[in-house]
C-alpha cells in the first residue's frame, strides 16, 4: 500500500513539474530563437522565418517597398556591413539591410532589414532636425541636396537646404565600416537676424518587434540616461501612457531593440537632453530628444554633433563604440543580474570560437574548462560519499531503531553525521556551482547575436534554436509539427539517457519517494529541455559525460563499487 501511495505520490510530483515549468517557460523563459531548420525525410532543411523581420506588419501596408524606394531622390548607403539609402525628402534614414546577418540559414535567404520607409510595410527610420520659433527650418516634406550620389567608409556626404530667409542648415554624414552613422548638424546664419533653434532626433517604427519581451529579456523602447540603463518603459508602458514618457540626461542614448538588433539616437559631447518615448495617434512608437536651445547671430555658424547606431548587437562594435564616446552601449544587450558572470563566459566562448571556428567545439571545449575547474569539489565530493558507504551499517541499525520515532532518527542521524564529519549535502554543491555557468550559456545564447545561425555539425545548423531532428515526427518522415515540449530532438534523449546514468551512478537514497522522484526526472528533464537551444543542451550532455567518466575514474579511485551506493533490497 504504501509503495503505490509513493509512486503515485512519485507521479504527481512529476507531472507538476512537468506542467508547472512548461508554462512558466512559455510565459517567462522563451527558451530559443524560433527553429530556424526542420528534418524532411532524413535531411536537413532550412524552416520558414515569420520572424525573419525587426519590426511587425504596419496595420496597412499601402504599398510595396520597392515601389516607395523609387518615389523619391535618395544617396545611396554602401559599407562592409549596411547597404540602402538615405532619402533626400526630410533626411531620412529609412532603408537600410544588414549584409552579414542573414533572415534564415538558406544559403540564398536575403540579409536581415533593419529599416524600412514610410508609406511600406515595416516602417521604421530615423531622423534629425531642427525646431525653432519664427524661424523655417526643415520638416519631413523638404527635401534636401547631396553633395555626392553615395555614402561610404571615409566619403562622408553633405545634405544641406536653406530656407527663404537665408539661413543654411546642413547635415554632414559619415559612416563606419560597422554599424555607426556620425551626423554633423550645422546652421549657416546668411539672414539679417539672430534665429533660435533646438536640435532633436527620432527613430519611429511602425509597431512592436515581432520578438518577444519578457523580464529576462527586454525588447522595445530602450536607453541609456542619467547614467542608467533604462529597461522599465516596454510596448505596453506607451500603449497606456497616452503623454510618453520623459527623461532629463546629458548625452547618453535611446531607441529601440529588437532581440539581436537596436537602433539608438546618441547626442554627442554630453550635451543636455530631453528624452521622450511616446505613441503616436497614428500607432506608431518613437524615441526622440530635442537639445537645449542656442541662437545663432548674423554671419554666424553653429554645429552640433550626435551619432546614429543602426546594426546588430555584435559585442566587439558595442565595445568600440563606448571606446569613442557612447556611454554603456552594451548596455543594449540585457545581460540580467549575473552580468558581471556572463560576460567572462561570453569572452571565453568567443575567444573558444576564434581558437576552434565552431561554436559548438567551443561550447564542448567551455564544459571540459568548468569540469576540470570543479573537479576539486567533485573529489570533495567523493571523499564524502566513500565516508557515507562506510557509515551505511550504522545508519541501517539506526533505522530500525528508531522506525516509529521520525524526529529522533533525525536527530540520531544528524548526530552520527558529525561524528564521522559526513556532509550528506557534499553531491549538491557542484550542481549549484554550475547554475550560474548554465545560466549564463543560457543567455549569452538567448541575447548574443554571434551565436545567431551558428553551425555545429551534422543535423545541427542553428545552436540558438532547438535541435530539429525530433523523434516525435520520425525525424521529418511525418508532415507535422509537434508543440515545443514535445519535440523531442537527439540531444535531448541524450540528455535523458546520460542524466538516468548519472543517478543510477549516485548514492541510492534513503527514501522511497525519493528514489522514485529521482528515477523520474531524467525523463522529465528530457522533455524539460526539448524547446531550449541545441547549444544549451550539448553543453549539458557534454557535461553529463564527463561527470559519468568522472565518476567512474573517482569509485575506483577510493575503491567504491556500484552494487556499494545501490544496496541490494531484501
């Protein structure tokens, strides 16, 4: 009777668990980017990308892009990384793909937009200006004179327009050779009196990222102000406030993130600013600042500089530009709490990924660094189980004992424990010593954009998304997709199956419940981990390997057999 109260018990326990963290994981924990490669028929395919876009449909998309492209006079943007086009009508930044990121693994897929001009689906540009009182300065329907046909790394380019009254206002652009736009404000004074102007910029987009937000991963409105990374205004803090929210910061930056991608506003020289998010009447989201007001006299000339990012959140650019003057950029990738963790372990990885040119060689090379560097704990931890299978007698007759008196055979328990100098908790501690190494894989594959679409081998095409080759479909040979907790890939049986080798490998537990808890949860594991990144879930089997061999070597080691933690039931 009381076996089968502990394994429904057993049961139970399981299920919750189970259907406790599938639903905590779809609604706090998106535990992968989509899955970028399906199993047809034994082969490896490229699987279509309803994400592939930064930026959600416009709630009317009024004409093809293409065609709005051509609408008006535009200098062309062309560097290492960024291909479009500046268009001439209100100096807008509105066309703009990134060449090395591509939308999906297909050899052919085109590169990742990033901003797409109004009046297209996926609106979504950045501009600058100038407001002032009695006084025409340029707006959105002026358009503009280049100073040559195209933009590139080195040949900045002039736009300039002049009002009625002579004043010259110009717009002297450069570009790097990643993500950087460097924008020079000037106003020329050729008039009979003095004008006063502010400065502003904005980036407008159409509607949400299509990318989830969730608290361990902010996407939407962002910034960098009063010295403080702002992840506390999202889509649904501007859908309520109807007046925007408002910040006062010298210098700093705003904009807007997407997973991998951000475009932030970022005024130069530390300059006072106020920073806005709102959203429009007409649906649309920005981010802008307006700088302190400055008159300009007669015959006078006054310049200002701010900087645009427009790109991937690759971490090396992120580190240069807050090397020439953008405060915290890497600031745009949310490491979460264990920041000061997660960027050792990116660095590692990286530099693993320069050494080896595989991300997954370098995810099996980071398991073999913290394995060897818990090794110590893991031969702690074994001192103390040999000294757990030489107390095992005493333990037995204590339990017969006191088998109708619970408290005092915990106090007995406790009591011989300190005796022998025993800590049955030693098998915990390298567990929670790699949570935060886990944990940091973990985001560090969720938020890094260089782990986006990285090979590994064989069936493996995408680290960041989960492992396509799920049993569930046979391998692709049924047309159907199963959910996310049922897609059962290769690795996650792996894991299953080296995970129930490790307990089978472990001290049998003194409780009945217990052991059946723990016969269990390799299998729940299993489906546990099936919706996360294939490069999470290598780490894991790779480490579940070296703990077995590990094992294996430690029992002879101090002469322990497994028929010695597995007693015999008679």
């Amino acid at each position: 009777m009381n076996d089968n109260r502990n394994m429904l018990l057993a049961i139970v326990l399981s299920a919750l668990v189970l259907i406790g963290w599938t639903f905590l994981s779809d609604k706090f924990f998106p535990t992968a980017g989509p899955q970028t490669q399906q199993v047809e028929n034994g082969k490896v395919r490229p699987a279509p990308q309803p994400q592939a876009t930064p930026a959600a449909d416009a709630p009317a998309a009024i004409r093809d892009r293409a065609i709005v492209l051509t609408e008006t006079p535009r200098v062309r943007i062309q560097t290492p990384s960024l291909q479009g086009s500046i268009n001439l009508k209100g100096a807008r930044f509105d066309d703009l793909v990134l060449l090395n990121q591509r939308e999906t693994i297909a050899k052919n897929s085109p590169p990742v937009r990033l901003l797409s001009p109004a009046g297209a689906s996926d609106s979504y540009f950045a501009q600058f200006g100038w407001t002032g009182q009695g006084v025409a300065a340029p707006d959105a329907n002026d358009v503009w004179t280049a100073s040559a046909p195209v933009l590139t790394p080195g040949k900045p380019v002039t736009l300039s327009w002049t009002n009625p009254t002579g004043q010259r206002f110009e717009q002297i652009v450069s570009v790097d050779d990643g993500y950087l736009f460097t924008v020079k404000q000037r106003v020329v004074n050729a008039g009979v009196g003095a004008v006063a102007l502010r400065t502003y910029g904005l980036a407008s987009r159409s509607s949400k990222s299509k990318d989830p937000s969730t608290w361990t991963n902010h996407v939407g409105p962002i910034g960098f102000l009063a010295d403080k990374a702002d992840y506390d205004v999202d889509w649904k803090t501007l859908d309520e406030n109807k007046t925007g929210i408002t910040r006062d910061s010298r210098g700093g930056w705003l904009g807007f993130t997407d997973k991998y991608w951000l475009t932030a506003l970022a005024p130069a020289n530390g300059a006072p600013i106020e920073a806005s998010f709102r959203k429009s009447a007409a649906g649309a989201y920005q981010a802008d600042y307006a700088g302190t007001s400055f008159a300009v006299g007669p015959g006078q000339a006054v310049s200002s500089e701010t900087r645009l990012f427009a790109g991937a959140k690759e971490k090396r650019l992120l580190d240069r530009y807050e090397n020439q003057g953008i405060a915290k950029l890497s600031k745009s990738i949310d490491w979460g709490w264990f920041e000061w963790f997660m960027r050792p372990i990116f660095g590692l990885l990286q530099w693993l990924f320069h050494a080896t040119g595989n991300f997954g060689v370098a995810i099996i090379c980071l398991t073999f660094i913290v394995r060897l560097l818990m090794f110590p704990i893991a031969d702690k931890q074994f001192r103390s189980m040999a000294g757990m299978r030489k107390v095992q007698p005493k333990m037995k007759a204590l339990q017969e004992r006191y088998k109708d008196d619970k408290p005092r055979l915990q106090q007995e328990m406790l009591k011989l424990y300190q005796e022998e100098k025993i800590n049955p908790a030693a098998g915990c501690l390298p567990i929670l010593l790699q949570i935060p190494v886990f944990y940091a894989l973990y985001k560090v594959l969720m938020v890094s954009v260089e782990m986006r679409h990285q090979p590994f081998a064989l069936w493996i095409k995408d680290l960041s998304a989960p492992d396509p080759a799920t049993v569930v479909n046979l391998f692709g040979a049924l047309n159907f997709t199963p959910p996310g907790f049922l897609a059962i890939g290769v690795l996650p049986i792996l894991l299953g199956i080296t995970m129930w080798i490790q307990f089978k490998l472990n001290p049998q537990q003194m409780d009945p419940v217990q052991q059946q808890i723990f016969g269990f949860m390799p299998w729940i594991l299993m489906f546990v981990m099936a919706p996360f990144a294939a490069g999470l879930q290598l780490y894991w089997v790779v480490s579940n390997l070296l703990t077995i061999g590990q094992q294996a070597w430690l029992y002879k080691r101090y002469d322990m057999h497994l028929s010695d933690t597995h007693p015999v039931k008679t």
